[in-house]
C-alpha cells in the first residue's frame, strides 16, 4: 500500500513542492527516509516515531520508506515532518479524506507539538500556485501569515490537534492573516539633530532617491546620529516592498511571530565576517545586505572594514543582487540597499577640523585614503564632509520635524513612481544610462553645464549619470518635471568635496 502528503522547502528564495511517499514493504523492520535528506531530516524518524506514540500510533514492524521528490533536491528543513506524519496515518487508516490540494508544514516535538518553521512566508506566498487550497502549519507562525486570497489556513499546536479533527472529535478553526506588524518607534526625529543642514538637505535627497551616500566627519560631529535619522524620512513599503521583506526574514528565522512594516535598517560592526555580510554558509542563507533590501545597509568607521568586504559591494550597488555559489548550489537573494557609510578622514579623525590638529603623516593619509576604492567611490551617488556644530547653533536649533520632511520625500516617490510605472525601475536610482536619457528630462543650459563638468572632472560614465539622477531627484522634490540648472549644480556639490578633504 502506498500513501502520498505534500509539503514545501525553500531552495533560496525559490520554494519547491515535495511530495511524500511512503510505503511498506517485508524485510527487516526499519523506518528509512530517502531522496536526499540532511541529517536534520534523517533525525526527523525519531521525533515523528515519538509524536505518533503520543497519539497512540505505534509504527508497524516492518520495512517502511519514505522518498521525498524530487530526489535529486538536497532537503534541510525540518519542515516536512508534518507532512510525513500526515502520510504514516493516511497508511494505517487513520485520516482517510483527500489530501492531494493540502499543504503541510511544521516541525514535530516528541510530544507531537508543532514548533515553527523558517521560510514560512516565502512558502505560503507560493502555496496557491503550487496547486494548494488548505495549508496545515504551526500556530506559533500564525502571526506570519500575509494576506493570501483563495487559501485556507489551518492552524495546528500538535499532531494530536490534527488526529482529533480527522477523528471528527474536534473541528479546526479556519484563520485569516491577524497582520500584527513590527513599526520602528526608534528612530530619530530630524528635529532633535542640532544644525547640519546641507547634512539633512542630503538625507532628504538619499531617501526620496534611494541613492548611496558616504559622510567624512571628526569624531562626534554626528555621522551615525544623522544616519539613524534617515529612517524616519523614509518612504512607506508598498505592498511589494513589504513582501520582499518578510520573506527573506523569515527565511532567516528572525521574524518573532510578527511581519516588519518597516525598511530595514541594519548597522553590522566592522569585525563582520564575509559570510555574515554577504551570506553563504552551509545553509546558504542571506546575509547583511540582503537584510538591508528596501531598506538601508549602514557602514559606520567605513574603511575599519576589511577591504574585501567593501569590494564585494560592487556587485549589488549596481545590480541589487547578490549571487552565492557553493559546490553544485547558486542562489541569488536580493539586495537592492541603500548604502549610507561614515568615516573619519584620517587614522586620527581630524583631517580638515579647524578645532583640531591632525596627527598623521602624509603617508598615515595616503594609507588610509586607499582603503576606498575608485570603483566603490565611483558607486556612490553623494559625499559630504559633516562639520562639527558649534555651540551657538545648538542652542538657536530651528529644524524641520521629520514628518513634514517625510511629505516631500513620500510626494518625490509618488512622482518617480508614476514616472516609471511601465517599466522595470522603481526610483532614480535604479536607472541605467540608456533609461535615464530616455526618461528624464533637462534643460538645454543644465546639459551643457554637466556635461562641462564631465569633461573639466574628468568624470567617469557611471559619475556623470550619478549627478543626473541626483538632479532628477533634487527636481522631483521640487515638483518640477524637468531638471534645471540649479539641480544640476547642487547634486554636483554633492561630489565635489572629497579631494579637499582625502
């Protein structure tokens, strides 16, 4: 006799449908799992062995195998031990309604509680395209189920829950996403930063853009405060935006029974490893700059940052994405960040302070100026030397709340979001060359000044189109639909500064 469940595991951000066999045969009793199951899976004979006993099913005695297809995946989530127990009961007669549209999901305790499982999101959002309609899983990921139209959700605490209810002893409650939700009540109110207005000016041009920025500042002139700031200035998620998300927090298991409605704001230390930034590992899962997508990805003390980590970030500034290779495995997450970085202009901190003396020697400077490569300074959109503030200003601060600074960045991404609603970009930083000449629009003198500028800079290609969707961004919070000198101008300020400063 030959019984079949289905169940899911992510491949990346790819989820693929198992389908679970199981069938006796004589010979010497065993409870074999095959079709490539890791050692998390092969465990798995114990724990559901132990759950079916506390429902007061005890394994027959004889040869039992379990194939999970395709064979030729490698299968590391414990995830599937529902399903499997599901199918053992379907063998000896213990469920006996179809299962073939059913979805099961969860992890077994060897008391048959359901613990929760990672990737739940991604997994549910591609449930009704495998063909499901009904999806079993544990309660305790009831608080990360996004709304899904035309799927029935089945919440379970344990095997025996699911036993009672085949046994109609017990009818399972049908439940509809509760969407509690995470909101960032830390971050910093613009109000509360004393001075540092072209500072402020540049983060309200980062947010509404998305476009990369790197800070050069002495020690305690607020680089990182202003940087935490950025996140109250934000643009909301879309509904895209806020799937995108959670699916790759909940692959990483770090979603506590709440779904984020927030952008991302990660700040990793520079000690990091390569494999916690970039992602990887056995399990292949991401790693910082993925959960920095949609969201920004803060490196303060930049060039304390081992020099291969800083060079792996060219990949995703110009692609947002990341490729992760391991033997015959390659997954692509996304990481489509906004990169703020801060650092001191030199080893000491106080090159170009007029309150300090530098210490360090031309060749301290030199050293340290080459841990910032042509092509990442090349990738970044603005730079910006953040002056100490001095005294006087703290005390006579008259600054804009973020709220009122939010309105115009939300307005300038409703504007680019119209503009680029046929095509595959969703701000002025997405842009390629060929988009941004077909897209934006400039005034004849704004051209001719870039492109002077272009030629006296000697700019690179990538410099000269990153002022151009600075300008565009600099014209959208204006609300004005084609880009005019001044915007031009003002985005090249943005650029000009460092070789005054490194």
């Amino acid at each position: 006799m030959l019984s079949h469940t289905f169940s899911a595991v992510n491949h990346g951000l790819e989820t693929i449908r198992i389908e679970v066999e199981i069938k006796t045969i004589f010979g010497k009793p065993a409870f074999i799992i095959i079709g490539l199951a890791s050692r998390v899976i092969d465990e798995s004979r114990e724990r559901i062995t132990a759950a079916l006993s506390q429902c007061g099913i005890r394994i027959k005695p004889k040869k039992t195998i379990v194939n999970l297809a395709p064979a030729d995946l490698d299968k590391k989530s414990s995830g599937v031990e529902l399903a499997i127990a599901v199918a053992m009961l379907k063998l000896y007669g213990e469920v006996r309604f179809n299962t073939d549209d059913c979805l099961f999901l969860g992890e077994l305790a060897l008391d048959g509680r359901l613990r929760k499982i990672k990737g739940f999101v991604s997994i549910v959002l591609s449930a009704r395209s495998m063909g499901f309609k009904r999806v079993y899983f544990p309660k305790e990921n009831l608080g990360e189920l996004p709304k899904i139209h035309d799927l029935e959700f089945y919440p379970l605490i344990s095997l025996q829950e699911f036993l009672a209810f085949t046994r109609c002893t017990l009818k399972l409650k049908k439940v509809e996403s509760i969407r509690l939700r995470v909101k960032n009540n830390n971050s910093v109110d613009f109000a509360q930063i004393f001075g540092h207005i072209q500072a402020k000016r540049a983060l309200e041009i980062v947010a509404a853009g998305r476009h990369n920025l790197l800070m050069v500042g002495s020690p305690g002139a607020g680089k990182s405060l202003l940087a935490k700031a950025i996140v109250s200035i934000l643009p909301d998620l879309s509904e895209e935006e806020f799937l995108e998300i959670n699916r790759i927090y909940s692959l990483c298991g770090f979603l506590q029974n709440q779904l984020l409605n927030c952008r991302p704001f990660r700040a990793p230390h520079a000690s990091i490893s390569q494999l916690a930034f970039i992602g990887g590992g056995a399990s292949l899962i991401p790693g910082e700059i993925s959960l920095a997508h949609r969201g920004i990805l803060f490196l303060d003390e930049f060039a304390e940052f081992k020099h291969q980590l800083i060079e792996m970030l060219r990949q995703p500034l110009e692609s947002g994405l990341i490729e992760i290779n391991r033997l015959k495995q390659k997954y692509v997450y996304p990481a489509n960040f906004t990169l703020v970085a801060a650092s001191n202009p030199c080893p000491c901190g106080f090159a170009g302070d007029s309150n300090h003396q530098c210490r360090c020697s031309e060749y301290d400077l030199r050293r340290y100026q080459n841990k910032f490569s042509g092509p990442i300074l090349d990738r970044i959109d603005l730079m910006m030397h953040v002056e100490t503030v001095e005294v006087p200003k703290i005390v006579l601060n008259q600054s804009e709340n973020s709220q009122e600074i939010k309105k115009r960045v939300a307005q300038a991404a409703h504007i680019q979001q119209q503009r680029y609603e046929k095509t595959s970009f969703h701000s002025n930083a997405d842009l390629d060359s060929q988009a941004v000449l077909q897209l934006c629009q400039i005034e004849n003198k704004a051209k001719k000044i870039l492109d002077l500028m272009a030629i006296h800079q000697k700019l690179s290609t990538r410099s000269y189109f990153k002022i151009f969707k600075v300008a565009q961004t600099i014209a959208d919070l204006q609300q004005i639909s084609i880009i005019q000198k001044e915007h031009i101008l003002e985005a090249f300020s943005f650029r000009s500064f460092l070789e005054g400063i490194m």
